[in-house]
C-alpha cells in the first residue's frame, strides 16, 4: 500500500463508561454541509418521530462492499463479532444528476435534507450515553480495488478495534468518488439488528428541507403542505428553472 495516501485521523469528541466513545475524522477540512436525499415521508417521518435511523453496513447494496463487510467482521480476525451500522450523507449540493440517481426506481418524489457535521455529530452523540458502543464520522476515501484488498490484509495486525472498523468503512472503490460520501458509523458487539436508532431534535438538526426538481406542481405542492402541517417550512430546487 502506498503509505502517503491519507488517512483518517480520528479525534476524540465524547467519552463514555466502558470504552465507549464519539469520534470524528479530522484529516480535512469540514465541509459546511452535508446533505442526505431521501423518499419525503421519510423525511417527514424524522420531524414526527424524533428519530434517525442507521442501517446495517451488511444491508448495502454494493456487491463490492458486502465482499469488503464480509472480509472485515465474517473473518476470524479481529473484527470479529462487530456489528457495524450506518447512515450516508454527501457533501455534494449542486449536481443535477444526484437529484435523478435519488430518484431513480422510486415512485414517490424525493426531498434533501442539510445539517452540519458538527451538528450531527452533537445530535448523535448521546447514543452512548445508554448503549454500548462507539460513534464516527468522517468523510469516505476512494480507492481502487487492489488497494482495498491490500488493507484488509493489515487489519490482523491492528489493534483498537472498533476505530480500525470505522476507518475501513470509510474506505469505496474509486468508482464511486462522485458521491463524495460522509458515513456516520455506529459500532458495537450486541446481537445483529434491523436497525439503530437514535433519538435527536430534528428541528435542531436539520436546518433545510428542499424539493426535488423532477416534482411536479401538485407533489410539489403535495409536500410543502404536508412539512407545512408539521410546522415545517420547505423549499424547491431551483436547478432547473428556465432562464429569463
């Protein structure tokens, strides 16, 4: 592996009882925002609930990645028995196509929702306080597949487990770059779930909710009353409006 290519670094934000801990990825610079495209009723559904939900890393998509996942905590090693879970987010803000790859299969329009990673780190940080385990966020590297290979061979060698897990999963293959991905990571040793969930203040947490620009009128509208009957005011994109 070329040792000159970056790493995260990871700071230690919170520290609970029994080695929990919140940790973040300081190895660049923070952007202003992240943002994370998703169905609008579930959108909806964290401002009525209070909850953030993070998924399995063993449910992902990417035939690539479920090898890397299987690599990583199905081996003997010492991953072994970690459970790892996630929530995808991306620094990107302004690309047309990320709207239609969002969109894509989906019968039901789409909203974005903006935080801080400082924002959602606080937000989240209070999983440990009654659940043993740790928290990291951090910005995804992109690699290509040789190199991947190559580092899951380091990790026998590795010891703080749980911080060696969170930085291989934030570890893609090259093909993938364009996502520019934050992943907020929850691990732990408990039996396998369905799901993590962590309780936050939505309205303190997400400060911008936005409309797809493939909506139209009438679920444009569909929307704004819907997040208008929850006290919430949202926005449409404007990407593709006509010039004047």
């Amino acid at each position: 592996m070329d040792a000159s290519r970056a790493m995260p670094i990871w700071k230690l934000i919170a520290r609970g009882d029994d080695g929990r801990k919140v940790m973040s990825d300081v190895s660049r610079d923070e952007p202003r925002y992240v943002y994370q495209m998703l169905r609008w009723q579930y959108a909806k559904q964290i401002f009525e609930t209070g909850i953030l939900r993070l998924r399995p890393v063993r449910a992902w998509q990417d035939p690539f990645e479920k090898w890397w996942c299987d690599k990583l905590f199905n081996g003997p090693g010492p991953l072994a028995g970690i459970q790892a879970y996630g929530s995808c987010w991306t620094t990107g803000a302004y690309d047309e196509p990320r709207w239609r790859m969002a969109g894509f299969g989906n019968n039901t329009p789409i909203v974005r929702i903006r935080t801080r990673m400082s924002v959602m780190l606080n937000a989240a940080g209070h999983l440990i306080d009654n659940n043993a385990g740790s928290l990291f966020l951090g910005l995804v590297l992109y690699r290509g597949e040789d190199y991947l290979r190559k580092l899951a061979q380091s990790v026998g060698s590795q010891k703080q487990v749980t911080r060696v897990a969170a930085t291989m999963l934030l570890h893609k293959r090259y093909q993938f770059k364009f996502e520019d991905e934050v992943r907020l990571l929850w691990l732990d040793k408990q039996p396998p779930g369905e799901w993590v969930f962590i309780k936050v203040d939505p309205n303190t947490l997400i400060d911008q909710v936005m409309i797809t620009p493939h909506a139209t009128d009438a679920e444009r509208q569909m929307i704004e009353d819907e997040f208008k009957s929850i006290g919430v005011p949202c926005k449409s994109s404007l990407i593709l409006r006509e010039p004047r």
